[in-house]
C-alpha cells in the first residue's frame, strides 16, 4: 500500500499500511527532527508518551539500525505525562520506554527527565514543572522540540481526559489529574505546554481508534470536546502518523 499524504496549513495527515510502517515513518521523523533542532539549538529535547502504540517505536530506536543515527549526548527526554505508581512497575510511562530503548543507547543520566510516579501526584507535577523551567530556563512557556502523543478512543490525549477540568489548566506547566473511573492517579503536561512545542507527532492505530480519529477530524464543534482535537500548533507542525484500521472511518482514506 502507498502512504497517502494530506497537507494542510500546519498540519500533515500520512495514513500508513500498518503499526511497523508507521513506526519506521516515526523513527525516520525523530532522526531528522533530532538533526534539524541539535543543528540549531544544539540540543533536542522530546517529551514522550506512554501506552501501546509508541512502544515499536521505541523499540526501534534503540535497534542497531537507528542506534547510530542520532547523537543521543544532546537528546533530552521528558514525559508527556506518567502514572502514579514507581518506575519499576509495568505501568509506568518511564518503565516502558526505559526498557525499550533509553537502556540500550548512549544516553547521559541526565538527560532523562523522568515525572517522579512514586511520589505524591501534586508534589510529583510541581518538581517536574520545576525542572522543566530548570531545563529550559525562564518563566515563559517551555518550548518542546518535538511532542509524541496518542490518542484515547475517548479522545485523550496525555493525561487529559473529555470533560476535565485540567483541560482548562492555563498557568501550570504540569498538574496531577485523578481519572474516577480508574481510581488512578496520573500527572500531565497541561495543553498551553502542548500547543507551545516547535512539533507535534501523533501516533494512532488500530481499528479501536477509527470512530474518535473521525471524530478529530469532523465538526469543530464535537472536536472542541476532545483534548487530541484542542492540539493545535499555530505556525507550527503537527503531524499525524495513522494506520490504515485506525483511518477506516476518515473522508478519502
Ligand atoms: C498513557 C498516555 C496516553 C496514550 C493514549 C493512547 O500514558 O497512557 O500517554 O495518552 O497515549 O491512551 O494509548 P495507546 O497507544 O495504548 O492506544
């Protein structure tokens, strides 16, 4: 299958065969944008997310193939957001990316900006604003070089969730958001961080993710609802790697 490529203003919509295919794309998308922004700034810094789909992802950068290709001295690594639980626990964002790949490259300690799980979720979200602003110095918002997001089959995107609250969060860098449903604490980016980043790169497969996707991309007014469909990088890039089940339901897929 082709990949099929729509433009439009700041954004770029790449529907992809399946989850390796977009993978790959993505993995080809993180070398140049490591390039492009260390050649610039001298450093990338990249703030990842946790769940099933960015673990091939991972995985492949830190295969032999991919290893080489990125001076991962100047790569900074944060998260979009993390589970309350400790980084050794099969639930932790930091966990899952740690093993698939950030333990098998050549990557300084202290370049990993970890969100503390396994401390209470209000003091976890202020440390990390903390070091964010440490990071990236100044009071102004932190600008990302690069986000990678996923998106809920409810519409979330990070830790935020339909309906929340921290959907309106507009002068933290990172709150503690409590998901009822789940009894789980979890800490989030909030969404002025995500629509300040130089690029957004969403990750979506699977047949699951079809009804919301079109939803996404359908009326403005049931998008304003969902917090994938507030992400929206003025005169930035947002672009979107989707599998060909998760853009069943999308108009000319
Ligand atoms: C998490 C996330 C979350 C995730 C979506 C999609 O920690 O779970 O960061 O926002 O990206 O839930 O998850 P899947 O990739 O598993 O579909």
């Amino acid at each position: 299958m082709e990949t099929s490529v729509i433009e439009k203003s700041n954004q770029k919509i790449e529907v992809l065969s399946d989850l390796e295919a977009l993978s790959h794309r993505a993995a080809s998308i993180f070398v140049s944008a490591s390039r492009n922004s260390i050649a610039a700034k001298k450093r990338f810094a990249v703030a990842i997310s946790g769940g099933s789909t960015p673990r091939r992802l991972y995985t492949i950068l830190g295969s032999e193939t991919y290893r080489d290709q990125v001076d991962w001295q100047s790569v900074h690594f944060f998260w979009a957001d993390e589970r309350c639980v400790s980084k050794d626990d099969e639930a932790s964002n930091f966990k899952m990316a740690f093993d698939a790949f950030l333990s098998k490259i050549a990557l300084p300690e202290e370049n990993i900006h970890r969100i503390k799980g396994e401390e209470a979720p209000d003091k976890a979200a202020r440390d990390y604003e903390k070091e964010i602003r440490r990071f990236h110095g100044g009071s102004e918002w932190p600008e990302f070089d690069l986000i990678i997001l996923g998106v809920g089959e409810d519409g979330h995107t990070a830790s935020l969730f339909p309906g929340s609250k921290a959907i309106e969060e507009t002068i933290r860098l990172a709150i503690p958001v409590y998901l009822e449903e789940r009894k789980k604490n979890r800490v989030t980016l909030t969404l002025p961080v995500l629509n300040n980043a130089d690029q957004v790169l969403f990750l979506v497969a699977g047949h699951s993710k079809a009804a919301v996707l079109s939803e996404i991309f359908g009326e403005a007014e049931r998008r304003k609802l969902l917090p994938a469909g507030l992400i929206n990088l003025v005169h930035r890039n947002m672009v979107w790697l989707i599998d060909q089940e998760a853009a069943g339901k999308l108009r000319g897929s």
